[in-house]
C-alpha cells in the first residue's frame, strides 16, 4: 500500500520517533510505500510531498520537532474548497492510507476524513496529555521533565533572593503538566484549570508559609487557568483556525498582584515552547515507537478510522470518534489527594 503520513497541530517530542518506526515497520513488514506531506493538513491541501523511506528517516529517533513540519491548518475551516483539494491530492498520488499524527484537532480532521471514505489511522500526540482515549501521549513526559529541571533551578535562585517565583507551564485547558511538574518539582502551590483560583487564597497561602519560616515560595501556574469570579478580570484572547483561544502570558498578570498583596518579591518565569522542544525521553521515544509501528500494522489489517492508544501495559485500536469526543483533565478526587502538598 502507499501511505501518506503528516504531523499536525504543535510539534511534540518523540513526533520523529513515530515517523521512525512507522516506516520501518511498513516497508520492513507490510512491503509498505510511504509519502509524507509538509505541515500537516496544509501538505495535502497543497499537494507538498516529502520523500519517506527507511533510507530517509535514519538518525531522527533522538531529534524533537518533526522533519515533515507541522501547522494548524485546518481544512474544513474554509468553503469546502480545501476538502475537495485535498481528496484531489490523494488520488493524484495514489494514496491508499493516511496516517495522521496529531492532537485533538488533527484526529478531529482525519474523523471527519473518514466520515468522506478516505482510510485513515490516528496516532495521538500532545504535550498537554489532554486526550481521553490513551492513558498518556508521547511529549508529556518530555514537557514534564523539563519544566521540573527548571523549577530545580528556580529553587536555588529563590532561596538566595527570598523570592516568590511564579512559573508559568503549557497544557491549555488541562493541568497535567502543571500538577505533575508542580508535584514532582516541589512547588508550594500549583493552580490547574480544573479549579478556578482565587487570588486572595493563593496570597494567604504565601503568607502562611513565609510566616512559618520559610523565605521563598514556588509557584507554578498553567497557562489556561481561570480566576474565580471577581478575584483577577482576563482580557479575550486571539484565536487560532480550530477557535482555539492563544494563551500564555498569565503568569506575568499574577506576579505584580502577589508583590502587591503579600509584600513578597516576586518574579516570572514562563517556560512556553521550551516545553515541547528538543530531545524526547527515553519513555517518549519508546512510547512513540510503539505508537508508529501499531499504526503501521493498524494499516495493514485495514483497521481505519481507528487511533492508535496506550491502555495499561498495551498498545490497543480505539475509534477515533472515542479519542476526540472529550478533553482529559485532571479529575478533582487527584487534585484532593494532593492538596496537602501543593494546595
Ligand atoms: O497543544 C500543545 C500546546 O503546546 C499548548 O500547550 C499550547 O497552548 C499551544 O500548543 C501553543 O500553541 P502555539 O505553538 O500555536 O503557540
């Protein structure tokens, strides 16, 4: 079979990896041919290949990004127009398959793809560990570890200056990354979008503990938090093709208002797209591995309009109607159960 194979939405650690091992599985196993498109469903729209074979994607494993680009194109936004250019695309180059890798929106996409007869197969990918049909997507572990060497960091540098540092992770409308890097890293307290904060708590806290004896505090905030009514007001932010709203730049609104409130010096650290760039884990990269060679065997078996997920200890099919219906966040029983530590 010829297989096309884009990467869509933010780039993630361990999208190589998933290139990787889909291409040698397919060609090695299946007798597979493979196409890449550039920049995710832009590449197809446009009709942008890239050469794929096990030749071309040696020495990636380790390299974060993608070498096929990445955008948040989204090709339903428009007329109509971009759908029927794309399908025009695929039968151009004698494409059998797509296998599409990408978040929410991309799986989204790829099931409505389906919905129009075109095969597909999804494999998860976020940093923000947001999509419910997989225990864990590849990128998280990477996101988490590198946001908890740099709360590492933080620490020496607050408790030499007896400074609040107010650390600003991604994760969009999820605090998996916040909470698991907030815990992980120390914090003293972590604020998560599953539970609006209110300001004037998050400062009696601060107070609490510096009158306790300590001298610093360690902050850490996700992006996508909201204030509880009346405690901060948000301006609207800009939106993206899939109407999601740009965010980031909350922790830089936080930090004057806990000076201002607690007397404390404090600072702001946004850690952004540091995040989701570089080197992917060992767990990401084998997570990864799996995920491209079950999506290569996933086409094989003609199992389309299936995604590709962790369950347990195994690599199992869900539809991926099931991986895009509903957004993972962080249950409220997980957040009680460490309330203790980090508030
Ligand atoms: O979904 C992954 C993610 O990194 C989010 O955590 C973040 O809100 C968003 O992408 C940032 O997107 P962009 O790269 O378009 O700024």
């Amino acid at each position: 079979m010829r297989i096309g194979v884009l990467t869509g939405g933010g780039d993630c650690p361990g999208l190589n990896a998933v290139i990787r091992a889909l291409v040698r599985q397919g060609e090695r196993v299946h007798g597979h041919e493979f196409v890449g498109f550039r920049h995710g469903w832009r590449g197809v729209v446009d009709d942008d290949p890239i050469a794929l074979s096990v030749a071309t994607t040696r020495g990636i494993l380790h390299r974060g990004g993608t070498i096929l680009g990445t955008s948040r194109t989204n090709p339903f936004s428009g007329s109509g127009e971009a759908v029927g250019a794309l399908q025009a695309t695929l039968g151009r180059r004698g494409i059998d398959a797509l296998v599409a890798i990408g978040g929410e929106d991309t799986l989204g996409v790829a099931h409505r793809l389906g919905g129009l007869g075109v095969a597909v197969v999804g494999v998860p990918k976020t940093i923000d560990n947001d999509l419910s049909a997989t225990d864990v997507t590849f990128g998280f572990d990477t996101a988490v570890q590198v946001a908890v060497d740099a709360i590492d960091r933080l620490h020496t540098t607050a408790e030499s200056h007896d400074r609040v540092m107010v650390v600003e992770v991604m994760g969009r409308h999820a605090g998996w990354i916040a909470l698991w890097s907030g815990v992980a890293g120390g914090a003293d307290v972590v604020l998560v979008p599953e539970r609006p904060f209110d300001l004037d708590d998050v400062c009696e806290r601060l107070t609490r503990r510096h009158a306790g004896g300590s001298r610093f505090s360690i902050v850490v905030v996700s992006e996508g938090v909201t204030p509880a009514a009346g405690s901060l007001v948000l301006q609207e932010a800009r939106r993206d093709e899939f109407g999601h709203v740009r965010l980031g730049g909350i922790a830089n609104l936080l930090a004057p208002e806990i000076e201002g409130r607690t007397g404390f010096e404090t600072r702001v650290t946004v850690l952004g797209h540091v995040l989701r760039g570089g080197t992917p884990t060992a767990f990401d990269r084998m997570l990864a591995t799996r995920f491209g060679v079950a999506a290569a065997d996933a086409v094989a078996d003609g199992a389309f309009g299936a995604m590709v997920a962790l369950r347990g200890p195994d690599v199992v099919r869900v539809p991926l109607a099931e991986a895009v219906a509903e957004l993972k966040t962080v249950p409220p029983a997980l957040l009680a159960s460490l309330a203790a530590l980090v508030g």
